[in-house]
C-alpha cells in the first residue's frame, strides 16, 4: 500500500516555515546553519526544501529521540 501526500509548494521562506512549525524564525535560521533542516538557494534567497524534508522524515528508521518522550 501507498501513502500519497500533496504539497502546496515544495519550498516555503523561512519566516512561513516558522510559523507553520510554531517556532521562531530564529530557531529555523539556527536548524538551517546545523543542516538539521534541508535548503535550495534560488536566486539570492534561500528556502526551506520541504518536498526533501517530507522525504527524509517519512524515510528516516523509526527512532525515539525526542527529549519529551524519554
């Protein structure tokens, strides 16, 4: 069986995604800078890649590493 998830954009700015995320702009930039959070560079602006995003977390090994569930 297949999932089928249909993004509205396959990248978004920044100060979008962060809202999105309910985080600061500031903590995205910081997650950008550690490559925790994958970017494509268009013209002078950089964006945040969700459609690589979407792949790498429906991808990733089953891992429990969020502090709160520890």
């Amino acid at each position: 069986m297949s999932n089928q998830i249909v993004l509205d954009t396959p990248v978004m700015t920044i100060d979008k995604f962060a809202e999105k995320a309910g985080v600061t702009p500031a903590s995205v930039r910081s997650m950008v800078v550690e490559l925790q959070i994958p970017t494509k560079k268009m013209g002078k602006r950089r964006f945040i890649n969700i459609a690589k995003l979407t792949h790498d977390c429906l991808n990733e090994p089953d891992q429990n590493t969020s502090r709160e569930e520890e």
